[in-house]
C-alpha cells in the first residue's frame, strides 16, 4: 500500500505538564479534528502552581483556527486565575493564525445565546399566535367570498383552464383511491352487520344498513377526507412553495390577484369534483355491501336491489350528496389558507401543508356533526 | 487551511482532472478536459452560460459522476467513490453553493456550527465560538449569529455560506458563482475578503464565476471552457492575448473591455 501522508492520521492535540517547574509542553496536532480529547481534558488538568506559566508551542505539528482559538482559550482560563502566560517557540504561521483568532473571536465573556421565553410569555406567544391565525383566516374566508361574488358576476373572468386542471388532478386522479376505499368501506359494514342481522333472521335488512350508512354519512367523509389527504395538502404545499420563491408576489405585481388565478379555480374545481366522486362512492360503497351481502347473508343481487328501492328515499342520498360542496369548499379554504401562511423556508412549508391536513379533516368533522343536528332537528 | 500540513509544496497538483467528458444524453458537455489546480491559488472557472462551468464543479465535489476520465483531490481518485469512503475528502474541502444553500430552519450560527457538530466531538459552547469566528471572518457582525437565512439581505447569505465552507478548516475551498447577484459594493467587498482569507489561511480555492472583476482581481489562473473544450488556461494578462474568438470575445466585450482598464488602473 502506497504511502500517502495525508491519509495518516495525525496524532491527536496535547499538552504535557511537568512535575516541577512552570514550562507547559503543547504537543501533536492542533487542528478541528484532533481537539476534541483535549478539550475534554481540559478541567480536569492540574495547572502549575507558579504565577509565571510558559507555553511551548514548539511541538505543535499542526495548527488551524479551531486549535488557535483552543490555545488562545488556555491562555486566557490560565490569565483568569491570575497567572501570567508566556508563549514559547511557536511557529511563524501559527502565531500568526493566533492572532487572527484573537481579533476576529467573540469577545471573552461574550454573552452567548438570549435566552429563550419564560413559560408565561410562550403561553401568551403561543395564543396570540393561534389568536392571529384565526384572525387571518376569518379575513381570508372574507376574501375569498368576495372574490367569489365577483366573479359570478362576470362569469367571463373565471379561469377554466386551471379549473379543468384542477377537477383533473383532484377529481379523475382520485377516482381510483376513492373506489377502492369505499368498496371495502361498503364490504366491512356488510360483514359487521352480517352477524347481528343473522341472529335475528333479518338478513335483508343488509340493504338498508349498507345504504343508510353509506349515502348518508360514510361516502361523503371518507371522500372528503381522502381528498383533504390528497389535494388540500398539495393546494398548500404548492401555494407556499410559491410564496416561498416570491411567485406569489410576481402574480400581483403583473397585476393577477392570486386570489383570481390561485384560490378560486381550486375552489371551484373542487366543488365540482367532490360531489361527484362522492357519487362514485355511493355506488361502490352499495356493490361492495351487495358483494358481501351475498356471500354472508344469502340475499341475491334481485333482493338487494328491490330492498334497497324500499328503504332509501332520495332525501337520504341527496343529504349526503348535498354536504359534500361544504365540504369541498373547507378543504379548498384551509389549503390555500395555509400556503398563504407559509414564511421563511422549507420547514415552514412542511409545517403548513401538516396543520392544513389536520385542520381541514377537523372541520369537515365539525361540519358533519352540525349537519347531523340540522337534519335531525329538521326532520330530514 | 491547516497551515503546517504543508507535506506538498505550494504549487503542486491538489486537483487533477484528466481526459474528462461528460454528456446529458446526447449532448456532449465536456469532450476530454484535462486541468489542475495547484496548491495555494485561486484558480478561476469561466465560459458562457451553460458551457458545463458548474457541471464540472459538481463532478470534482463528488455530486454528479462523470461520464469518462479521472478526478483526483489530494492524490485520490474520486470518480466513483461513495458517500463513506468520500467522507474524508469532503471533509478537506468546503463548498459555497451558488444561492447560499443555507438550512433555513436554523440560525445561521447553527448553521456554520453543523459540520462542526457533525465531524468533531467538541463542545457546543466551543462550537459556537468556533462558528462566531467563522462568521467574523466572513466580514459578517457578530449579530447576524442569532437571525434566520430569511432575515438576511441576499450579500449576507452569501457570506454564510462562505462562513460555512470555512467550518471545518479546509484546505480546499469550491465557491461558486460567489458575487452574482450581489451590489458592485458588495462584490467588491468579497474580492477582499477572497484575498485575505487566501493570505490569512493558506486556502486554495477554485472559483466558478462570471464576473470579471472579480477574476481580474483576485484569480491567479483562469481556464476558459467552451464548446466541451478548455480554451485556455493562464494568467488574465496571457489569457486577454489570446487569440482564440470565443476568449477574446468573452474578454473584449463591452465588460470584459471595462473591467481590464479598471483593473489596469489600479496596477
């Protein structure tokens, strides 16, 4: 194996006390990556006791700004006890890269990092900040409905090319995600429902508990959901991002309000594509309940149907066809809202795209459970 | 930047590039470039826009692999290296990326301190001051410590990232474009600080640039690439005589023309 002598390690920085006398010995390598040992070393070494200390530089091998800044740091804890500091023998260069680090270093006794806030200012941080946001959101809202106005009243002004994009990637590219999911939504209720339907004989009442819960509740919140999953976080990702390299500010300075060309054909778009898919749903979410409800219960695909005209009135199916525009309208919001909010770099980004997903999965909740109310208060 | 691991001489070969090429499909960047930097100077990149200037930078630092030819740092073969066994290259030389490439979820004193945290086991508290240094020597005030990539003005993220490349002392410094999109002022502040890190520390640094003063300034040699060629390589003086079009096009221009009669001046 050849040689090369950069490869070999050089030996690790030192310092060699003497049992008597006052003539500290510096050895090896003072550089970023031989240090370290020294440095642990530090306050565990038993200084001389004399009140004149020399330091022999003469056997540093090596040295770079991390191990002048060492030598220059034992110097001064060596000065803070009150003992005056010769430095001997040291190399030209090495001196001066000593006085480099002397006048370019942070000042001894400099204050290091302030400290952070005390638990009664982050509380109040923490609440000013989700106060602001609530604030920004409740404008936004605001914004965006009068953006919406406008542009119903010149419907020519609605941008269909990013609408159709948008009802492609968040709509069609959903399509197979959405089946799948409520196909086997649709087989788990059937095979739940299978054994309690048994024990009373009322096996074909397997129609009514897939339809029931299907149209009604389960299709429009698992669609919503898997669309806040898939395109509400891609909505804030993409607007932050855009924030982020100043797009967002080019767009108003060419005179487009990002409100126009951004917020609003996502919102549309989505209000579109959710009902839609949440039909696709339905159905699915129906053939799988229908699928299990043969092989469990023995009801044939005839039965299923001809109970299934029976039990569903139009209400039920249009109650849940009817939520999934509000839905679609929160998920839009709160993405878009949450790209608006990013500041700074790539974390911001990331957190922003995280708290749109949640929030937005959060409301449609809240807005499920207020619908329920209203429904059942009206008798729906 | 260590000053006594002098076990070459100044002037000897600290990167060898022999025989290179490179393509992106079809299109052939680098048609068998050879070239070497030598220990102690500044040598200079230029060519047009799109003349494989970066491509080339990113080839030596081990992030893009060539397609034919041999790259040695230090005396070491690099084509084909991985991440483990380039680890004691890379942490020899350090990179200036072009936009700063600063991690914007950390001060920049976190920052310039993460090679350190990363490769050495030394103290945090040693650690921040080893970075205040850094920062200091990058012309920045030691205030800028505390702030985020996002607070700074675009010169000041560029003498971060400066800050950073200088982290772990190497003795080998990449900077690419460092002056674009930075004021004269500015630019002209970095030609400075480019000279005295190079006298303070011994750095060899190989600068990817387009801009001319800069070159005037501070580059001991310059290669010129073009057409997947080396055009030539030589002092600004040599390489302003040179008789080849698309040189004396790049060095005549009405730039090129302005930046040597200031540079003249100033002699």
């Amino acid at each position: 194996m050849a040689l090369d002598p950069s490869a070999s390690r050089p030996v690790d920085a030192g310092i060699e006390l003497p049992a008597a006398g006052t003539e500290i010995r510096c050895l090896g390598a003072w550089t970023v990556g031989a240090v370290a040992p020294l440095e642990r070393r530090l306050a565990a070494l038993r200084w001389p006791s004399g009140p004149d200390l020399v330091l022999d530089g003469g056997g540093i091998s090596a040295m770079d700004t991390a191990g002048a800044w060492l030598l220059l740091h034992i110097v001064r804890l060596l000065e803070q006890g009150g003992r005056r500091v010769t430095l001997r023998d040291l190399r030209a260069e090495h001196e001066s890269l000593l006085g480099l680090v002397r006048a370019r270093g942070p000042a001894a006794g400099a204050p290091g990092r302030p400290a952070g806030p005390g638990t009664l200012e982050a509380i109040g941080r923490r609440f000013w900040l989700g106060w602001q946001q609530v604030i920004g959101g409740l404008a936004f809202l605001g914004e965006a409905a009068l953006a919406v106005l406008h542009s119903l009243a010149r419907p020519a002004r609605i941008r269909w090319r990013p609408v159709l994009y948008n009802l492609h990637t968040a709509g069609f590219n959903a399509l197979p995600i959405t089946g799948l999911l409520s196909f086997l939504m649709g087989v788990v209720i059937a095979y739940q429902g299978a054994g309690q339907l048994q024990r009373y004989g009322a096996n074909i009442f397997v129609a009514d508990l897939v339809g029931l819960s299907m149209l009604r509740e389960l299709a429009p919140l698992l669609t919503a959901i898997i669309v806040a999953g898939r395109s509400g976080s891609a909505f804030a990702a993409q607007i932050g991002t855009m924030k982020m390299t100043e797009e967002v500010d080019a767009l108003r300075t060419i005179g487009i309000a990002p409100m126009e060309l951004l917020v609003l054909p996502k919102i549309l778009a989505l209000m579109i594509a959710l009902p839609l898919l949440t039909v696709y749903a339905d159905v699915l979410g129906v053939f799988g309940g229908m699928l299990m409800g043969r092989a469990q219960l023995g009801v044939g695909f005839e039965q299923f149907i001809d109970r299934f005209e029976d039990a569903i009135t139009l209400s039920s199916y249009l109650v849940g066809l009817g939520k999934a525009p509000v839905f679609a309208a929160i998920i839009a919001l709160v993405g878009c809202f949450q790209g608006f909010q990013v500041s700074g770099g790539a974390d911001s980004v990331g957190r922003q795209t995280t708290v749109s997903v949640v929030q937005s999965i959060f409301l449609v909740i809240i807005a499920d459970a207020l619908f329920s109310v209203i429904f059942s208060w009206l008798k729906i | 930047m260590t000053v006594a691991q002098t076990e070459a001489p100044a002037g000897a070969p600290i990167v060898e590039i022999a025989h290179l090429s490179t393509r992106f499909g079809a299109a052939l960047v680098h048609d068998d470039i050879s070239l070497e930097i030598r220990r102690g100077e500044i040598f200079a990149l230029v060519g047009s826009s799109g003349c494989g200037k970066s491509t080339l930078l990113r080839e030596i630092i081990l992030l893009q692999r060539p397609a034919a030819g041999s790259i040695r740092v230090f005396g070491r073969e690099v084509v084909g290296l991985d991440d483990e066994q380039a680890l004691p290259l890379r942490r020899k030389w350090g990179v200036m990326f072009e936009r700063g490439a600063l991690f914007s979820s950390l001060t920049v004193s976190e920052n310039v301190g993460l090679p350190l945290r990363e490769h050495t086991r030394l103290s945090d508290g040693l650690i921040d001051e080893l970075a205040a240094i850094k920062i200091a020597l990058a012309g920045l005030p030691a205030s800028a410590g505390a702030k985020y990539p996002n607070e700074l003005s675009g010169g000041m993220r560029k003498r971060v990232a400066l800050a950073r490349a200088l982290a772990l002392d190497p003795e080998l410094l990449f900077l690419d474009e460092p002056t674009a999109g930075l004021d004269p002022l500015s630019a002209s502040g970095f030609d400075e600080l480019v000279l005295s890190l190079k006298e303070l520390l011994g750095l060899t640094m190989m600068i990817v640039t387009h801009d001319l003063d800069l070159l005037w300034r501070v580059a001991d040699r310059v290669a010129v690439l073009g057409e997947g060629h080396v055009l030539g390589v030589g002092t600004m003086e040599q390489l302003s005589g040179s008789d080849h079009p698309l040189v004396r096009e790049y060095f005549y221009g009405a730039r090129g023309r302005a930046a040597r009669d200031q540079a003249w001046k100033q002699r």
